[in-house]
C-alpha cells in the first residue's frame, strides 16, 4: 500500500497526480458535453402526436437532470488495472486495460469510457478484489478528496505478495469523514460483503440483519440503484419503491439515489401506501397489537365473503319475443363454483354477470341460433341478470366493512368466531358507535386493515422491487400491505431485531418474510461496524443481552475508537454545555432525549442562544445541531451526539423491554462521538 506525494509545481507527466486530476477535468468536460448533447435534442420531428411529445420531454429532461456534475461529489473515486483485457482468453502477454470507477458512465466523444458506472460488472473487481482472489486485478488505486477536488490517492499491488496487506487509510477517512446535511452514497466505501448484497438478482428477495452502523440502508438504496443498471426496462414498467419509518428518515435518505443517477423511485411509508381514509385517532397498545395481529386478514376475508348469498329463486331473461330461465340450481353452481376458486370478491362478482350470460347461451345454442360475443355482453346487462348479481353477490366498500366489525359486536363476533377470543374481540371494539366512515377517528391500524379488505375485493397493483428499511417495526399486517406491492415483484428487507421499538416487533426475520409473502427469501447478516466507533458500540451492546439474546453483537471495524463519555449532571445547563462543547468540532451534533423531555431542552438552547433545527430538516454550515426525540432517531445518524437522561427514555415506553430498544436505538446515533448526561442514575443494564 503505498500513497505517493506530489509536487504541485513538477511536471505534470513526471507527476502521477497531476495526471489524475488531468483526466478528472477531462472527464468532466466530457459529462458537460454529454448533457449539452441531451438538452440540444430537437424532438418536433420524432413525435406523432402531443402525447408522445409529453412523455419524450419528460425522459429528456430526466436524462438532463441524471447528467448533473455535483461539484462537491467526485466524478471518480478509484482505477483498477487489469492485468489482461476483461472477458479475454487469459493469453500470455495479452495486454490488460485500466478503467476509472465512478458513479455514471462518462465517454468522450468518440464514445470510448472516461468513467466507468460502478455498477458494471467490470468495477466490480474494485470492491470484491483481494490478496487471496486478485481476479485478474495489479492495481487498485483510490482516490482522496476535499471539497470535490482531488487531493491524494492510495494504490494497492494485489499480484505482489511482498506487499503486506493494510487497511485503506483514504477508506477510513471517507467512512469517518464529519457530515453536514442528508445522507450520501457510500460507493467509495462498499464492502465485500455488502457489495454481495448490492449485486444479488432481481428474483430473490433479500432481507438484511444488520445492527447500527453496519450500513444496512445504505446497502438497500445501493441494490436499488444496482437493480435499475441491470434491469432498467423492467423495472422501468413495473416501478420501485423504498418504505422508510417516517418522513424525516425519508427526508435523510432522499439525495442518495439522485446523486447516483436515478430519479424514478419512489419514497414513502407504510402510513402512505394504505392511506385510503384519514387517520386521526389513536389506539390503546393491546388494541393496536391485536389490529396488527395476522389473524385479522382471516376475519376480514370472512366478513367480506359474508355478503354472498346463494341463490333461490331462477332468473328470467327477455330478449324479444324469447324467454330464458336459469334455474336456481344452476345460479347456485355457478355462484360455488366461483367461491372455490378463491379469486377476488370484486373480480367473481365482475365475473357472476358473464357466467349467467353465458348459461343463456347454452340454451340459445340448443334451441338453433348462433349468438355471437355480443349478446352474451348484452345479456350480462340485462336487468333482470344485473338485479341477480346485486342481491347475490353486491358491492363491498373496504371503509365501511371495517366500520361495521369495529362497532357491531355481533358482526365482529361472527366472524372473529375461533379466531380472536371474546377479550380480545372486546379490546379493538370502539367504545361509541360512530354514524359514518368519515367521522370516524380512525387509527393508522384500522387504515391498515381497510387496505386488507380493499386487496380481498380487488387486487392491488404489484411493482417490480420494494425496499422496506427499519423493518423490525412492522406488525404482521404491515408486512401484507407491504407483500401486496411486491407479489409479482421482489423486495429487500432491512432491520435490526434489536432495534424493535414497537409492542408488535419483529421477533424473527422467518416470521417477518413468511407475512411479507417471501419464505423463499434469503437472510443476510451483517456484523461488521463502519460508522458507530469502536467504545460506544461497545457500550451500548451491553443492552444487548436483555434486548435479543441470542443476537451477534456488531464489531466495529473503525481504527479509531471515537469519543466516549458519561456525565452525572446537575441540570439541563450541563446538557447544553455539552452541546457547546461537541458543536466546536467539525460535523452534525444531535442532541437525542426521551420525548417528554424535548420542550424544556428546547427551551434550554434557546436561552443559550444556540439554534437548532428538528429531525429531518437539513443541517447547515451555520446550524449544525439537531434536537431529536428519541421516538424519531431511528435509521438518523449524526457525527457528534449527547444523548441526555436514559433513563427517562426507557421509562417514556409503556414496557421496560420496549424502553431498552428504544435507548439501544439512541445510544448508537453517533460516528465520533457520544456524551451520555444524566441526573437520574442509569439503568441497571448498563452497569
């Protein structure tokens, strides 16, 4: 490992990073000439008509805004060095091939690469490469920068086994280096082991175990991006989507898959894909947990087949001066026949009319004439058939079927009946009737269990690829919802068991991929800690053992072992000092602390004259401090925290196991450094 100096006034061809940041110019000319050449397209000529006008400027102007140089984001970040020309016949003397490893493709105008997108199979290499498993590469080269301009790199000779093997001090630095803002992409930085991850197929559903710092988000939103170079037409028609736990975690998240190119995915969460009513209630714990329960999905699937009837009386169809009846033993086949086939409620009922219409003509046929596709569609619209289909097989409204088992403790009763015992039935029944769907105070687990229903009546779409990160959260019918956007599609599943802050968490990953609809799905566990320093990872771990026995602690890997420090305070003054104190360092500082306690901190920081912005909101060179409720620190990361009172934070959860998680969550924030202040003592797990 060897990491040359340079003198910035030699010469440029003696001077091998001046050859470097000859080629960085360079191949950002030629990106610059590569959107010029996208924004003088000229389509009037190509388009038949305005609608093909529209959708052409549209893929124009995503082209244009996927080709912008990020000034502070290197275009390159390492070069490999072939021995022989990839894909070759390993042929003595064959001559090898050097590429530059980027974030896009870049090629000059000839069309040959300048900068190789990091995501073809030929950078791989780059993270995968090693002394034991060189494949076929004699130099990894990579590359340091400040502010977007390149500083010093880094060359490692596989092929020379003289040369002992040493950890990337450029690769510490990135991994370490202090953040102001959002999260970024970590393409410099990937592991083996997570670019394993990255570059599985597109088939497999891959669920992530992977403690704090290990990189487990940023593995997900890179197997998106890696999905979309592999497989852009298809998941050009079939869509993607990244679930996160909640709007200031997706608002951390949202710039990493722009700065690698791709701007179609979309963000959102679980409250999001199942918002088919207004959430404006609350529920109880036991109430929300049994809502969240599995079980429910058989309940609503009864209450929804519920409104079949079997049919009694024949239908009697005019057309002219002919008369057609079906008898009732007939409808009745008909009506068995398409509840055994256990398709949709919404789709058997479209299907009953056509059915019946058919029955009709049989007998047309037997009697000598010849109907045609169009009398049978005729047929179907008769009234007579239409009044049929509406009393055997009506319409069900999703919103107003969960109403109706919430508040009819009859309805609910016959249909819970062997599933939820009669407490249970008890514990989710609203205390008052209420008149309509729309002055219901519903709570986010009823508009999860009106999105049930609406996939029992008719079938929700299905993408090509769904991230679920914080996945641990998730109760046994979020996980449906979830299932249901990916059944033709495939998924990725992110999570720490023993960051579970919910009474319905995950207790195991099989559990969680047999609800999702993904039992074949793979489990990967990532143990190795990039981003939480070596003492506070140690420290927090200590909960682990009372949190997910059983769990294999996270190992930081980080040379540096960070800043550590606890702290028995006086008063709140002690905690903004502290703040004062991390805040004279480079990077983001969050002050994390049980909710409760968030508006006397808040008060305390604004006497000290010291600004602050909530989670979620971008830091900037000026205010650099977040403060952060605890509830809200999941999957946020920041260079410096002070984590104040942890025991108030374990007691601000309604039990102690749910408590530990959560201050497990928030004793993991940091990348330096961690201040833990306190007044009350400590919980005992920590000692």
């Amino acid at each position: 490992m060897s990491t040359p100096a340079a003198d910035p006034l030699g010469d440029p061809l003696d001077d091998p990073l001046a050859r470097e940041r000859t080629h960085l110019s360079s191949s950002r000319s030629a990106l610059r000439a590569m959107r010029e050449d996208v924004e003088s397209l000229d389509i009037k000529d190509v388009t038949a008509n305005w609608v093909n006008a529209e959708v052409l400027a549209r893929q124009i102007d995503e082209r244009i805004k996927a080709l912008a140089d990020l000034s502070d984001t290197p275009l390159f970040f390492g070069r490999l060095n072939y021995l022989h020309a990839p894909g070759a016949e390993q042929a003595e003397g064959a001559e090898g091939e050097q590429f530059y490893i980027g974030r896009r493709h870049v090629h000059d105008g000839d069309g040959d690469p300048m900068v190789i997108d990091w995501r073809a199979p030929v950078s791989q290499p780059f993270y995968r490469a090693s002394k034991k498993d060189p494949q076929d590469i004699s130099l990894r080269r990579r590359f340091g920068y400040t502010g977007g301009e390149l500083t010093a790199y880094e060359d490692e000779h596989l092929m020379d086994p003289a040369e002992a093997a040493a950890t990337s001090k450029l690769l510490q630095q990135e991994i370490e280096r202090p953040r102001v803002g959002p999260m970024r992409d970590i393409v410099a930085t990937i592991q083996p082991e997570q670019d394993e991850i990255v570059r599985s197929g597109l088939g497999g559903t891959v669920c992530v175990q992977g403690g704090p710092g290990t990189g487990k988000t940023a593995v997900g939103l890179h197997r998106v991006a890696y999905l979309l170079y592999a497989h852009r037409e298809r998941l050009a028609r079939t869509g993607t989507l990244v679930i996160g736990p909640n709007k200031s975690f997706l608002h951390y998240i949202e710039q990493v898959l722009p700065a690698l190119g791709e701007l179609t995915v979309r963000q959102g969460t679980v409250d999001d894909l199942v918002a088919h009513v207004e959430v404006r209630g609350t529920d109880e714990a036991p109430a929300a947990v049994i809502k969240g329960d599995a079980r429910m999905a058989e309940v609503l699937r009864r209450a929804v087949y519920s409104h079949v009837s079997i049919p009694t009386e024949p239908v009697m169809v005019v057309r002219g001066s002919r008369r057609w009846r079906v008898p009732a033993y007939e409808l009745e086949a008909i009506v068995r026949e398409l509840l055994d086939r256990d398709i949709r409620y919404g789709a058997a009922r479209e299907a009953l009319p056509q059915r019946i219409a058919h029955a009709v003509l049989v007998q047309m046929e037997r009697s000598g004439e010849a109907p045609d596709d169009r009398v049978q569609d005729a047929v179907a619209r008769n009234a007579a058939v239409k009044a049929t289909v509406k009393a055997v097989w009506p319409p069900v409204e999703p919103e107003k079927l969960v109403l109706r088992l919430l508040s009819d403790a009859e309805f609910l009763a016959v249909h819970a009946d062997g599933i939820l015992d009669e407490d249970e039935q008890k514990t989710i029944l609203w205390a008052k009737p209420v008149r309509s769907v729309k002055a219901a105070k519903w709570a986010a687990a009823d508009a999860v269990l009106i999105d049930e229903a609406t996939d029992i009546v008719q079938r929700t779409h299905s993408l090509g690829h769904v991230v679920l990160d914080e996945a641990q959260d998730l109760s046994p019918m979020q996980y449906r919802a979830v299932g249901r956007r990916c059944t033709t599609g495939s998924a990725t599943v992110l999570g720490d068991l023993a960051q579970g802050t919910t009474p319905w968490a995950t207790r195991s990953w099989d559990e969680a991929l047999a609800h999702l609809g993904k039992s074949d799905g793979v489990i990967e566990e990532l143990t190795a800690g990039f981003r939480v320093p070596t003492d506070v990872i140690t420290y927090a771990s200590r909960l682990l053992p009372h949190i997910a026995p059983g769990l294999t602690p996270v190992a930081s890997v980080r040379e540096n072992p960070g800043f550590f420090d606890l702290r028995e305070t006086a008063g709140t003054a002690e905690v903004v000092a502290a703040c004062e104190e991390l805040l004279r360092n480079e990077g983001s500082t969050g002050l994390i602390a049980a909710d409760a306690r968030v508006p006397e901190l808040a008060a305390a920081l604004t006497a000290a004259g010291i600004g602050y912005i909530d989670p979620g909101e971008e830091t900037t060179v000026d205010t650099r401090l977040t403060l952060v409720p605890a509830s809200l620190a999941k999957g946020l990361e920041y260079d410096y925290v002070v984590l104040d009172e942890p025991r108030a934070v374990v007691d601000g959860e309604p039990d102690e196991r749910t408590g530990l998680r959560r201050l497990y969550v928030a004793l993991t924030r940091a990348v330096s450094g961690l201040i833990v202040t306190h007044t009350a003592p400590l919980p005992a797990q920590l000692a």
